[in-house]
C-alpha cells in the first residue's frame, strides 16, 4: 500500500493479532471494524497529534499536568513481614 492508505482490519483480528494493526499505522490510520462498520481509528501518537493540532508531550509533561496532590493524607501501614529462609537440598 501506499504511504496515507488506510486499512481496515476486523475486531476480531484486531484482538488476536495487535502487532499487525500496530504495524500498519505506519502507511496511515487503521480501521477497526465490528460487523462490517468501522468503530474505531489506530493511529500514531505523532499523527494525532498532528490531526487535533496538540504539541507531542513527553512522559514529564504528562505527569506534571496532573492534579495536585496537595493535601492528601497518604500514610500507609508498614508491612511486617517474616522471611524464612530456603531450604536447598
């Protein structure tokens, strides 16, 4: 196929074969079928990006863009827990 091509692909061999589908985004988005009707889109990250118009952000920027966590109390209870050695005969 031609770069910008679109394929199609069931949800059923979706399901069984990911790195298929995950290798042909490379030629352009995928089309996840059920029953005949297309009902989702694969695409790379770069060409979302790129359709909705959102700069790439990086695993950094994602995490500093979550909420506060400011406020929560977080203290968990230590684990006691005994260890007995192995036994190797």
């Amino acid at each position: 196929m031609t770069p910008g091509s679109v394929h199609t692909i069931s949800s059923r061999d979706f399901a069984r074969d990911l790195a298929s589908a995950k290798r042909a985004t490379a030629e352009g988005p995928v089309l996840i079928t059920d029953r005949g009707r297309p009902t989702y889109a694969l695409l790379r990250i770069e060409d979302y990006y790129r359709i909705t118009g959102q700069p790439e952000r990086s695993l950094l920027d994602l995490m500093d863009s979550l909420p506060s966590t400011e406020g929560v109390d977080f203290d968990p209870p230590r684990a006691d827990i005994d260890f007995n050695p192995a036994h190797l005969d």
